[in-house]
C-alpha cells in the first residue's frame, strides 16, 4: 500500500549521488577500420574528456591517459575533438588546445606548436599525410580568425591556410578519390542555423585549393552536414523548403547558374540540427544506393534507411526517441540514441541481420520503472493563436501517493539555446524531481528546432517574449487542466534558458519561484562581453546594437528588477566566458537589497555548463532545498542546505 505524503515529500532512490557516479556523457563517435571510438565526459574525473575505443571483440579500454581531455574550445562549444585514421588518433587538448597524436601503444605527442590557437573537425588527408581541419587563430588583436588548414602529419609547425576571408568554417569534407574539398561558411551575423553556404573546390597538385564553387546555400537558407557518397556524388541537408530535407549534387564542378540541386526526400520533417558543435551527424552514407539517417516530427526522432535510386524512405523500427550522431561502415551503424525509459547510449544495428547491440550505456544504473515518469507530448496554445510544444511528465514513485485533493507543484524547464530543442531521452535529472513529487513541464518554445524553420522564426526579435509567454503559457495550460498547483510553479533553466527563466520571473506574474543556471540578466553586458560564435548572435534574437540600445534594456531583467517579487536561486561558473559570473552576482545584489529570499551558488573551476561531480549533486540538491523552504514542504531526506539571503 503506497504511504500517503504530501508532493515534494517522497522518498525517492534517484538520488543526486546516484546520478552523479553512475553516469557518463558519451560524445562523438568515430569507426576506424573494426574499431569504434567515442568521447565520454566523466564527471568522477572532474568532468574530463577520455577517448575510448572499442575493438571487435568486445573489448573497451581508454585511449587517453590522465591528464589528457579531449575537448576543443573552438567557438566556445567545440565537438568534433578528434580524428583517427589506421589506428592514429589525433586529438585536441583542453588545456593548451594544441593537437595531439597519439598511437594504440604510444603515449600523447603534441603535433600542432604551441600558439594561441584552437583546431576543430579534423579528417585525415591519407594521400598528402595530413590533417585538414578548422583552425581558430587567437594569436592577433580583436576577433579570433577562423580558417580551414592542412596540418603536415610529419611536421606540425607545416600549417597551410586551404580557405579563409569567413566569419565561421565547418565541415571539411574530401571527396573519397581526395580530388576536392567540400565545407560550410558563414559571416556575422547569421548564426548557422540562419544561413549558411556549400562550396567545393578542387585540390591542386601541391595540396592547395584551386577554384571554388558555390553549390547551395545563402543568408537565407541553412545547410548542414555536407557527405560525399563512394561514387562522388554530395550529399546535404538543406532548410530552403521550411523543412531541413535531403539534397545531393549531381556534379559540384559546374558553376551555381548551372548547377544541378536535386531534393531526395520532401517531407514535413527535420534531418537536420542547429550547430551549436562541430561534427553533428544525421545520417550516414552507406553505399552508392543507401543512406541511414535520423529525423525528427513532433519531438520523436525515427531511424530510417533512404533508397537513392528510389528516393523512398523505410522506417526501422527502434524503441529509441531519440536518436544523434549516426555513423557507419559497411553493413553497421553506430549511433548514440535513447528512451523516456533507458539513459543515452551508443548503439551499433547490423543492417543485414537487424541485430542491435549497446556498445556503451551512459548509466549503468538499473532503475524500477516504478519510479520513472513517462513523458507525455503536449501542444498548448499561446499568443496569437499559435500553438506550442512540449514534454510533460506526472509525478511517479510507486511507493507513495499524495493526500486527496493536493496537486503537485511545478517546475518548467527552458532549455537553452534559445535555438536548440528539449529530448524525450531519460534524463535523470527530471526523474529526480518527478520522483520526489514535482510534475515537469519541458518546453520546446517558439524558436526551438525540430518544428520547421517558421518555428523556428518565431524567436526572431523576439526573445525574451516568445519563449517566456510559451513557457507561461504552458504552465498555466497545465493549471487550468487541474494537474498541477497554480499557486506552486517554479521555472528552471540554463545560459539562454536562464534568460527565459529570469524574464518569466520578471516580466509575467505566472511562477511563484525560479532557478537560473548560468542565466543571462544583462543582454547589453551579453551583447559587449561574449565570444565570437555568438558575437551577433543578439542581431537576430533581439535587433542590433547599439542600434537597439532600447530593447537590450526593456528586455534586460536587471532593469526591471524592481518587477521581480519571488524568490530566485543562482547558480553559477566562476570560469565561465559565455556568460560571465558578474551577470548573476548584480542580480543576485539587487534581490538581497529589495529582501527578497535569493540564494547564489558558484563554483570555482567550472565553466558553461558543470561538469564536476561534486558540483552537479551540490546544484540538484540545491535546488531542491531551496524549493522546499519556498514552497514549504517537508524533505524527505537531508540534503546539503543552501545559505539563502532574506529568508
């Protein structure tokens, strides 16, 4: 029989120590030959980046040694940390982000000088011994200068610029016979998902870059992972229909006026994503006539094998939602996908014999599905006559039930972004709260991808209202439903998420709490004191500055925080250059001054985003307690108290 305790006060087994040591992140992925290569980010390791490789046998073991961390910092975000070829990796290293070659029986040897430079998105040229990758030169005054390069294999100080005169590179993709080079480009102030350009150019005899050809692409059309197939014909996915679809190039030698474009696959979904990070992959060319790929409609993401001849696509079926990263070889594919009700994990599918296999699970825990909330799709209205989306998942601990007539309170999750999208993947993070007896609203809001590029346009000049009316009005849908308690709505969220939750906080009259991770507060601090990659990122989202000094203003929440009533938790990267800690701490300043209860909590060593173990557990249970004392119920288990100021 299920004992009868108020919501909030469930004893749950998720606890912040279990998700902490029992999970890993698992990144990019990489096949060599028999071999399959990931990066799993560990946060018993202090958050450090190890390359693992696994042998056909079964076998897994770690390929970089202590203190190695594979993670570049180009544009901030990075991805796309190594290359391997034959059984040579080569790797970026955090901490002078200098590249690393490294054999299965060797250890790590620096390749590229020590400069005040970053590298990004490499892959082996094998005919002329080199690398080709994405180079981020710090080494001047103003903005870092970003270009495509070739990295001698044999002398690394031997550093050829193959393109350069673009803001931003990614991509770089030879043709399997090494005859030319395909890339992406764009300039401020788009960001990649705005718009972007495919070029390819023919490779010279001494390895440079002769004529360049414009195959797709503009300020207003988004392409993303540009692949050759093994009979070189280029393969893209391209936003120019609303949708992200499928298009390949039938001979990228001809001029734009005369080049042939030819859609694969026209259909009402995404097989694209927003690049916040290099190397994302959706699909995988597998033969002259095949591609597995992943796309997304309505927050599901399916598996699917494409005909090239036919242009039909075929569903394989997975018990997965979520679905990333897709590679292959011969007749395996190896991607990292997920459940509402299995943790992340990397997965290889034999096409022949339809056999699925973990290679890698990122948690190892086993946990009773009694105490797992499924999500449940949602679309709600919001302004305009438009509709939103989200995931929303009920309370769920199989040994408890609440008293009659109690709702749960709420916490709204805004994800960040504001360009990205939420996962209906397991994430224990909300199983914590929903295990406890929180009801979780996890909002796609105007501006979020996975719905179209119009969707997408939503946010266009308009953050800081679209997405906090779409998460206001979320909640209060889910209020007026009676599932949860109106008078107990929380929002939660990091970096651009925590804009969206300090605004809901500051300008809507719907939540009676908050949490901001990493949160902007200041859009003219943000606007002056960022990185590159997001440099004129505000452009787009809220207009220019200072041309639009006025609107950075009204829509900056530390203007306006007399507005702000209800009590607010920080926390916060001491290290972080995306948001910077002086953004939390003025907000967290006044709020003390107006004695309104806030609490703040900063980390030393952490960036954007925690990685730490001890740190990830302190923010959860910090969280939570901080809820318990606003909302007033009782925990069921101690956890590490929170100093919070006017309370």
């Amino acid at each position: 029989m299920n004992t009868v305790s108020p919501y909030g006060s469930w004893k749950s087994p998720i606890s912040s120590d279990l998700i902490v040591s029992g999970t890993v992140g698992l990144g990019q992925i990489a096949i060599d030959g028999d071999d399959i290569y990931w990066v799993e980010g560990r946060p018993s390791e202090a958050g450090r980046s190890v390359l693992v490789r696994r042998t056909p046998d079964g076998k897994i073991s770690d390929v970089t040694p202590p203190p190695f961390n594979v993670r570049t910092r180009v544009n901030e975000y990075g991805g796309a940390a190594f290359a391997v070829a034959g059984g040579v990796v080569y790797f970026s290293h955090f901490a002078d982000q200098r590249i690393y070659a490294q054999t299965l029986d060797s250890q790590p040897e620096p390749l590229t000088p020590a400069a005040n430079c970053r590298y990004a998105d490499a892959m082996v040229d094998k005919q002329r011994n080199r690398l080709i990758c994405v180079r981020e030169d710090h080494a001047g005054e103003g903005e870092p200068v970003n270009t495509i390069v070739s990295i001698n294999l044999d002398n690394g100080e031997d550093i050829q610029i193959l393109t350069q005169g673009n803001d931003f590179y990614a991509s770089p993709r030879l043709k399997p016979d090494c005859s030319q080079l395909s890339w992406i480009c764009w300039n401020h102030p788009n960001m990649p998902w705005d718009g972007t350009e495919l070029w390819v150019a023919e490779i010279n005899a001494d390895g440079s870059l002769g004529e360049k050809y414009l195959v797709s692409g503009g300020i207003e059309e988004s392409i993303f992972q540009p692949e050759w197939s093994p009979d070189g014909v280029l393969y893209f996915v391209s936003d120019k229909s609303n949708w992200w679809n499928f298009y390949k190039t039938v001979n990228p030698r001809l001029g734009r006026e005369q080049q042939e474009v030819e859609p694969l696959c026209e259909m009402a979904a995404e097989f694209g994503l927003p690049q916040w990070v290099f190397g994302m992959s959706t699909y995988a060319v597998v033969s002259e006539s095949k591609i597995i790929c992943t796309y997304t409609q309505e927050g599901k993401w399916h598996l699917a094998s494409l005909d090239l001849t036919t242009k039909l696509l075929t569903i394989i079926e997975t018990p997965y939602t979520d679905i990333s990263s897709v590679k292959a070889r011969g007749e395996n594919v190896v991607f990292l996908a997920g459940s509402p009700t299995e943790s992340t994990a990397i997965v290889q599918l034999n096409l022949a014999t339809s056999q699925r296999s973990i290679l890698r699970q990122s948690s190892d825990l086993s946990i009773n599905s009694g105490y797992l909330s499924v999500p449940e799709p949602l679309e709600f209205p919001t302004e305009n006559g438009l509709t939103a989306f989200g995931f929303f998942y009920p309370p769920k601990n199989q040994d408890f039930a609440a008293p009659a007539g109690e709702k749960p309170p709420l916490v709204v999750k805004s994800h960040g972004g504001p360009t990205a999208a939420t996962s209906s993947s397991m994430n224990l993070k909300i199983q914590y709260w929903t295990s406890r007896g929180f009801a979780v609203l996890d909002v796609n809001y105007g501006g979020s991808t996975g719905y179209g590029r119009e969707y997408r346009k939503r946010l266009q000049d308009s953050w800081g209202i679209v997405d906090v009316d779409d998460c206001a009005n979320g909640a209060k849908y889910l209020a007026q439903k009676g599932l949860v308690d109106g008078e107990r709505m929380a929002i939660a969220g990091g970096s651009a998420g925590g804009y969206t939750t300090l605004c809901a906080l500051t300008f809507r009259d719907v939540f009676k709490a908050g949490a901001s991770y990493y949160g902007v507060s200041d859009l003219e601090a943000l606007a002056g004191d960022t990185h590159k990659f997001e440099a004129r990122y505000l452009d787009g989202l809220i207009g220019p500055y200072p041309e639009r000094k006025d609107l950075y203003v009204a829509r900056s929440p530390i203007h306006s925080a007399e507005r702000l009533s209800c009590p607010v938790i920080f926390f916060q990267g001491l290290e972080d250059k995306v948001v910077p800690p002086n953004q939390a701490e003025m907000m967290v300043e006044i709020l003390k001054a107006k004695g309104l209860p806030v609490a703040y909590v900063a980390y030393e060593g952490e960036q954007h985003g925690f990685r730490r173990a001890e740190n990830i557990k302190r923010t959860l249970d910090g969280e939570f307690y901080f809820y318990s004392r606003v909302f007033k119920f009782e925990l069921a288990e101690p956890v590490e108290e929170v100093h919070i100021y006017n309370l």
